[in-house]
C-alpha cells in the first residue's frame, strides 16, 4: 500500500511538472538565467558604488586642500582666481553626481496587495514592505508563490526595476566622470595660461 502511495506522488508530481507554465518552475534555462541576470546587476551597483566613492574621496580630499590654499595665495595673485574657482566648481560638481549615485533611491515600504496582480509593485524588493504587517506580507508572498504566473511576472518585475535603478547610476557615473576629466583639464590649461600670460 505504501509503494502504491509513493508512486501515486510520484505521478502527481510529474503531471504536475507538464502542467506547470511558469517560467521559473518549468525551466531550469529560465532559472539560471533569472539567476545569473540578478547577479550581475548586484555585481555591477556594486562597482558603480566603488567608483562613486574613489570620486567622492578624490574631491573631498582636493576641496579639502584646495580651498585653504587658495584662500592664501589668490589674494595677492589675481591670476590664479580663475584655476581656482574652475577646480573648486569641479570638485564640487564630481562630489554632487557622486552623491546623487551612492544615495538610495525614495522607497515606500509598504505594498497595496491589489498592486501585485497588476505587476505594479514587487515584494522581494524591501523597500516594498518594510513598513507593512508581517501578516499582509506572508499573505502578498503566499499569493506571489502560489500563482505561477505571478511569480514571473514578480522576478521579471524586480529585475525590470533592478536595471532601471543601474541604468541611472551608471549614466550620473558617467557624467560624474566626464565632469571630472573636463574640470581638471581645464584647471591645468587655466593654470598655465596664468602663469605664462
């Protein structure tokens, strides 16, 4: 009798596997490359963040040095006002988009279960319930997983959501950048202007 139920499971579990229409439970493909995909976003904010922070202790450390010099010397070298101000307005500049990088973007906590059939919100994302009962969380969760379908969309959604917030830092990291190649050339250009003319 025993081996009977065994098998009767067994069979239960397979036919379920042929009716099953999800991405994630029908294909192990689709779950590596859900999974793989995810890594790589969290690898890459990573590696925008690390590069945010070089720019921001960069230009700390040359505001930091910077301004006290100046302070000293342009007073009676009029000609340096110019690399100065240039240098400051691009230390400035670097360590704003540097911030506006590594500063987390504005989260609700809290999720309208109605939302989540519309594919509108995303619970695996904390800053999606964090504010919400631990109760109406177990059940938004409970319903994402019973519902195949619902559980694609959610992945899908949260990576859609992942790569817009990394498609953001990277285009300010790249103005961050492009900011501080422009301002230190310049500054260097200005300073030997001013100290040949």
């Amino acid at each position: 009798m025993t081996v009977l139920n065994f098998e009767d499971k067994i069979t239960k579990k397979l036919n379920k596997k042929k009716k099953s229409k999800g991405l994630v439970n029908g294909s192990k493909s689709a779950q590596i490359i859900f999974k793989t995909a995810l890594r790589n976003h969290i690898d890459l904010t990573s590696i925008a963040d690390n590069k945010a922070n070089i720019i921001l202790s960069i230009n700390a450390i040359i505001i930091t040095i910077a301004i006290p010099l100046f302070s000293t010397y342009v007073a009676g070298n009029s000609h340096l006002i110019i690399p100065a101000v240039l240098l400051v307005i691009t230390s400035l500049l670097c360590i704003i988009y540097g911030a506006l990088v590594t500063r987390p973007i504005k989260m609700a906590g809290f999720t309208d279960l109605s939302k989540l059939k519309a594919g509108r919100s995303n619970l695996f994302f904390f800053g999606n319930f964090y504010n919400m009962e631990i109760d109406d969380y177990r059940k938004g969760v409970q319903e994402i997983i019973n519902d195949e379908r619902l559980l694609d969309n959610t992945i899908t959604t949260d990576l859609y959501y992942l790569g817009q917030a990394l498609g953001k830092k990277y285009e300010l990291l790249r103005k961050c950048y492009s900011f501080f190649m422009v301002g230190m050339s310049l500054t260097v250009i200005s300073f030997g202007i001013s100290f040949f003319f």
